[in-house]
C-alpha cells in the first residue's frame, strides 16, 4: 500500500514513485515486466538507461530522451495522490479540492501520457500549461471520492461544536478529541483533521457508563446525501485493559456518531475504520500523526503559492481562489 509521501503511477510492466516533497526528483521505477516497460524506459531515462535494463543492471541517473513526458507523468502521479490523500478539512482550513476538476485533468494527462501505458506516443511532450479552462465538467463519480464544493469557511471550533454532548440529566465523566488514520477510509468521508474525532464518557440517570463518539464528515457530506452502505464507517473503542467495542456510525447533520457501552477500565484509544478498506501496514503511531501533519503544511504551501517543481493543479488554484 503506498503511503501518504508517494506519488504512485502503474505504468506497462510496472510502477513509478515520485516522493510528494520533491518535485524535480527522478522517479523510482519497479519493473515486473521489463518487455513491457521496454516501451517507454528510453523516453523517461534515456536510451542507455533501457540497454542498461535489457542486459539486467541498474538503470542509472535518468537522461530523460522525452522531458516533457517525465513533467507530464510527474503531474499525473501528484493528481493521482491529491484524490487519494489531499487533507481537506474545515476544522484546518484547508479547502476540498473539487472532484470534477481533479477528474477532468488526470484524464487530459493520461492522454499525455499514453506511451507509459503502453499506448502509442501522443502530443509533442511540450511543457504542461496548469492554467486552463476552470468550467464544468459535468458530474464525476468515484468509487469512493465524494465530489464537495469548494469554499466552506474554516471553523476552528469544529470538533467540539460537533462533539455528542450530554442530555437530560446524563453527567459527563470525560471528554477529549483525536484523529483518524487516513489510510483507513476512503478521501471525502471524514473531516483530515487531528481534531475530527470527539469523545465523551457519559453516566445515565441509570448508571449506565456510555461512550459517545461523534466524527466529523468530509466537507459537503451532510445527511442529506445518501452514502451507500459500503462507505458507512465503524468506531473502534479499546480500554486500558485491551477490551474493545465496535460501533457502528450514523450520518446526523454533517458527523458520524455513535454510541456504546463503555468496553473496560483505564484510559480510551479509538479509530475510525471502513470494513471494507484493508488495514494498513503498519499501526497508526506518532511517525503517521506527523506524516499527515507534513501533508498538511504541502497542502497549505501549495494553496499559498509557494514556489515548487510542480505547478498547481486546476482544482487546487479553483480551491485557492474560492477560499
């Protein structure tokens, strides 16, 4: 599973991987089928490069025989990463990017870049313009993205304002808020904030001990947009002592809640899943809540303008002047 810091592109016979933090670096090719990617290897790392590969040795620095190609694919990958892993969130301010945009581009660059795919050579492989038409495109529908408008004002108070809360005459014992692991459930189905996930122990006029857990929604997922029931996510609660609950999660208004007895003693740990989604490699652990916060700020340097290898994709200058 590539993670949050790799642009990825499946190319013919294998893959390509850029790293998300360095635009002007060569990209690392996986080959598995090396007759296949005998196609392109030339265009992206020069003809010696694919001798190179023929005879079984490494391929060597790259001497590109077709620049504009290697910016045209680079562009592709970023795209590709940006559905996957943009952080769109109102509680940070950093604005969805819109799914139709984002759709119509990658599709412009796969046309591009049709030789990687083993495609005939398309275009003159010139320099991308970034800065084309921003009109519709009609509607967009992906598997798991959910298509959101661009310019929802930020709000800071977000997490808690959208926190369960208590009732009646329920007393509240504890209450804190956490974040969500990305690689967990699909982009547009949470709010990417490390604030998103609100909690809170309740005892009833009963005696009974609650654990009531609200998640924000991904910007313009309200309940009045049906999800279908593939995309519903689940909670999962764990005690101090290892005992843990699964809860399901409803759309009310614009968060995910739910609620459950409380699993065990000592402190709370939760984590936000889509049964459906494979679980990551590795636990969600400090490197991960600061690979996402490093996300973050590339979100919010590219929506500044600050000066990159890479020019701004349509959907994130329509996300920077709509904000």
């Amino acid at each position: 599973m590539a993670g949050a810091d790799s642009a990825v592109l499946e190319v013919a016979g294998g893959h390509l991987t850029w790293t998300v933090w360095d635009g002007a670096a060569d990209p690392v090719a996986v080959l598995d089928d090396l007759p296949a990617a005998q196609g392109w290897l030339w265009a992206l790392y020069g003809e010696a490069a694919a001798l190179r590969a023929a005879a079984g040795e490494p391929l060597g620095p790259a001497v590109p025989a077709l620049p504009g190609l290697v910016r045209a694919a680079r562009r592709l990958a970023y795209a590709h990463w940006a559905a996957r892993w943009w952080p769109a969130s109102v509680i940070d301010g950093i604005p969805p990017l819109d799914d139709r945009l984002l759709a119509a581009e990658i599709a412009e660059l796969e046309q591009e870049c049709e030789l990687l795919s083993g495609g005939e050579e398309h275009g003159a492989y010139g320099e991308h313009e970034a800065y084309g038409d921003h009109g519709a495109y009609g509607e967009h529908e992906d598997g798991g993205a959910v298509t959101s408008p661009v310019g929802t004002p930020p709000r800071t108070d977000y997490a808690l304002a959208a926190g369960p809360g208590a009732s009646g005459s329920a007393r509240v014992l504890a209450r804190g808020t956490a974040g969500t692991d990305w690689r967990r459930v699909p982009p547009g189905l949470l709010d990417a904030s490390e604030q998103a996930l609100s909690w809170e122990i309740v005892r009833s006029a009963t005696r009974r001990t609650e654990v009531a857990v609200s998640v924000v929604a991904g910007a313009g997922l309200t309940d009045r947009v049906p999800v279908p029931a593939r995309l519903l996510p689940r909670a999962t609660v764990t005690a101090a002592d290892g005992s843990t609950v699964e809860v399901p999660l409803r759309l009310t208004d614009d968060s995910w809640t739910g609620t459950t007895e409380l699993p065990g003693a000592g402190p709370l740990t939760f984590a936000v899943h889509l049964p459906a989604f494979p679980d990551p490699p590795t636990p969600d652990d400090a490197a991960q809540r600061a690979l996402r916060e490093r996300v973050r700020a590339l979100a919010r340097a590219r929506l500044a303008g600050a000066p990159s290898d890479l020019a701004p994709l349509r959907a994130e200058r329509a996300a920077e002047q709509g904000y």
